[in-house]
C-alpha cells in the first residue's frame, strides 16, 4: 500500500485550455504523486493561444474555498498564480501563514498570460516590499524581476528581489543566455543550465515550473534540487509536443 502523499495547495485562474493556471498545476502534482488542493482565484475564457476576458474571484470567495482546506490538511508548502491585485495578495498570503503556522510560499508572479493578456500595467512596489519577506520563493522571468525591482537588468532586478525572498530567475525571456535559469538565495547563485532535449515555447510553462517547485519542497527536495529538478519536469513537457500544449511526465 502506497504512504500518504504530502498535500500541497495551488491558488490560481482556472484556464479552460488546461495549459495553466489550476488545471495544470494539478496535473503537475499528480504527476510528482503529491496530493493537490486547488483554489480558484479568477474565470478566464482563453485558448492555449489566445486570452479572451478574466473574472477575478474576490478575495473573501478565495478565502472561502482555502479556509475548510487548511482546517483539515496539513499542508506546509502551496503555490500562488494570479490574484487581481497586490493588496489582495498580501492578505491572501498573511491569512494563509495565520492559518497553516510554518507554510511556505512560492509565487509565481504572473503579470503577463503567455497567450498575450496584460494583468497587471503598474507594480505598486510598496505592497511588493510588504509582500516579499512573507514568501519562500518567487519565480519571476526577466521582464517580471524587471518590473518588480524597477531596475533596468533582470539580473540586478533578481540580486535586488533575492535580499527580501529567494528569487529563481527563469531563463526563457533573457537574451543573453535563453533557457539558464538562477536561483538567487543568501547563499549566493546557482545557474541552472538548459538540457539536451529541443523544446517548443508552450502555454502555461511558468506555472508548471513552480508548481514542480512546490511538489520537489514538500516531498524533502531542498531549495536546489527542487528547482533544479523542476526545470528537468518542465523540460519534458517543452519537448513533448510541438504545439503550445505538452504532455505532463517525470
């Protein structure tokens, strides 16, 4: 008989498609044998290459859903994809850690749908310097890490992030060196080189990521192998398919 599964929770849009958002950070746990819960935090209409319209759930409906789970699981590690603003986040997150003592957080800061939508045009960057010392990790790409540190380079943005959180800094918009990611910690940079395989730019990639991220932490991975064994998971997916949806497998 197998053990218990470590459980692990997703707060994010739910993308019809499958390629993002909820479905395939669930589809992502399973297949890491963790057990996922899933909170909606916003309905979109989109395709894998086409974003359509959002509703954004209210953080009181959020908390609705959260609240039962973490009554009744214990969950030490969850993952958090797109929420309507950044208030909104913070408190998410600070009721979150009230609720579950000792959880940790890994963000995927999404402020942009790879099928083009813009979600957030502004960075209110003092709710950020609120937000950051709260989470694990967060997983911004250049142009994210750019945004949020207000710097003019990804890499000084990630340093500049990285003294409040630690900071994987994904490779797949840096001109310099496509696909190497760089987790940035108080123990200084590790690069994560890209892989032999030939991959195809896929919808929902980030989200996978992290959601790998989270299911490597709560089965013992450290901080390292977890992200290191993320990018190999999201690796498989880029290269199983060359449409903008893959197939999910270790």
């Amino acid at each position: 008989m197998e053990q218990q599964r470590p459980v692990v929770m997703s707060f994010a849009g739910l993308d019809p498609s499958g390629g993002a958002g909820l479905l395939a950070d669930i589809k992502t746990f399973e297949q890491h044998r963790v057990y996922g819960l899933g909170v909606c935090t916003a309905l979109t209409v989109q395709t894998a290459s086409d974003f359509i319209s959002v509703d954004w759930l209210p953080l009181p409906r959020i908390l609705a859903q959260a609240k039962p789970l973490l009554a009744t699981e214990t969950v030490s590690y969850c993952k958090i994809g797109i929420m309507a603003d950044v208030q909104s986040l913070l408190e998410l997150v600070r009721t979150i850690k009230h609720l579950s003592p000792g959880i940790r957080i890994v963000l995927d800061p999404v402020l942009k749908a790879s099928a083009g939508h813009t979600f957030h045009n502004s960075i209110p960057r003092q709710a950020w310097l609120e937000l950051l010392p709260e989470l694990y990790l967060i997983t911004p790409n250049y142009h994210e890490a750019v945004l949020l540190a207000g710097t003019g380079d990804g890499d000084e943005a990630a340093a500049q992030l990285s003294t409040h959180c630690a900071v994987l800094l994904k490779g797949g918009h840096h001109q310099a060196r496509p696909g190497e990611d760089a987790l940035y910690t108080g123990n200084g940079i590790q690069r994560l080189l890209p892989g032999p395989k030939q991959v195809h730019p896929k919808h929902g990639s980030g989200c996978v990521l992290s959601a790998a991220i989270t299911a490597n932490l709560a089965l013992g991975c450290s901080l390292s192998d977890a992200c290191a064994n993320a990018k190999a998971y999201t690796e498989n997916l880029l290269s199983s398919h060359p449409s903008l949806t893959g197939y999910h497998h270790i």
